[in-house]
C-alpha cells in the first residue's frame, strides 16, 4: 500500500482551518499509510488552531510555492498530495489516488464543484473535466508521486502566483496528466465577495498574463487590485 502525505499550505485561515482539518480527519481516520501536514505562515491564530489536532505543522516562509515545498520536505510518504485549505477531498479520495498511481499515472488531480448551486458555479466546474490548461487550478488539489516531484524539482519558488499551472506544465513535460473522475467541493467564497462574472474575467485576464510572458509582479498588482 503506497503511503500518502496530504499537504495544506495555511495562511491566515483562522475562520476555516479547524473545519477542513476536522473534515479530513474524519476521511482518513481509519486509513493507514497517512499524514496530514500543514505548512503555515500565518499570523492570526491559525497556529493555534492547528495545535489542538493530530496534525504536522510547519512553519514556513509565506508563499505558496515555498510552503508546499516545505511541506514536502516534512512528508514521508510515496504520494504527495497537495490541498488547498477550502477544499475538501471526496470520501474515495485516497483509494482513487492509489488505485491511479498502481495504474501508472503519477501526476494528476481531480474534477472539481463549489459549494455554490448557482448554475454558473455549477458549468465553471464542469468544465474541470477538461484536459486544457485552461481548465486547471490549485482548487482541484494535485497529486503526484514523491518520485516525479523530486525529477521535476518540485513548486518553482520564485513563483507568487500560477504556481500550480507552471508544476502543472512541466509534470506534462516528462508524463501526461491524469483527471480522476471524482471531484473536490471548494469554497465559492472569493466569487462571493468578488461576483460571479467579475472574478472569472479577472481570472481570464491573469490566464492571459501569464500566457503572453508578463511578469510575476505585474501580475500580483493586477491580481490585488481586482480581487480581494
């Protein structure tokens, strides 16, 4: 049985973290070969929260690159599985990895739906089935072997932001990407407060940036000055 380390990175997640960890738990309480590790930078009280669980904790530089890096660092396990702290795995989640990674498909992630029923919530995450790279996203979570992350030497540290389409891109490099047909709920909470239609034009437009060569920090003040 391959051994599984689940990595969150934390930033300032006191309002959720205690919710996702206690959710997790309940998922993999009964499972061997696993472990939970968050990599932190907060400054509220997450740290807090975090130390009333059965959980890792790292302290880590703030980043999510370098979080998830950290964190990897820490892990013991074959399969590195990274999570975001909104978005909770499906009940099947670690049979599907393994039963995927016995298959031969080293990297992959999941399909993914909010925890929104608006229709258009709802065909934002439909289109997560998708193999384009248009369609993926750090709130689908990412597995991979420790193997192949080792090869492709992990998150790019001098990343800020679309970290995981760039790891996404040079997994593609070495093995093709595997899509598991079940999906991860993720919080609509940033739609919420942006809107629906306002936050996926400004996604668009980042896709976009990236795409076309604009630098990280032209790309994180336009990110900060239209999303919050």
């Amino acid at each position: 049985m391959q051994t599984i380390s689940i990595i969150i990175p934390t930033c300032n997640e006191e309002s959720i973290i205690a919710r996702t960890i206690q959710k997790l738990l309940a998922l993999t309480e009964r499972s061997e070969g696993v472990e939970i590790i968050v990599s932190d930078a907060s400054t509220d009280k997450t740290p807090d929260i975090l130390a009333t669980f059965p959980v890792t904790v790292c302290n880590s530089s703030r980043g999510r690159s370098i979080q998830m890096n950290s964190g990897a660092r820490y892990a013991k396990g074959e399969i590195l599985y990274f999570l975001h702290a909104d978005t909770q795995p499906p009940e099947t989640f670690l049979d599907d990895i393994r039963s995927a990674v016995s298959a031969g498909k080293e990297a992959g992630c999941f399909r993914m739906h909010f925890d929104d029923d608006h229709p258009l919530m709802s065909l934002f995450g439909w289109f997560t089935q998708f193999p384009l790279m248009i369609c993926r996203g750090g709130d689908q979570s990412l597995f991979i072997t420790r193997e192949l992350f080792t090869t492709i030497r992990g998150f790019d540290e001098t990343l800020l932001i679309m970290e995981d389409y760039d790891i996404i891109s040079r997994i593609e490099k070495v093995i093709p990407f595997h899509i598991l047909e079940t999906e991860v709920t993720t919080s609509a909470r940033k739609y919420n407060r942006n809107g629906l239609i306002s936050l996926q034009l400004s996604f668009g437009t980042i896709h976009l940036m990236y795409a076309l060569g604009f630098t990280q920090e032209s790309i994180i003040r336009y990110y900060r000055e239209n999303i919050i």
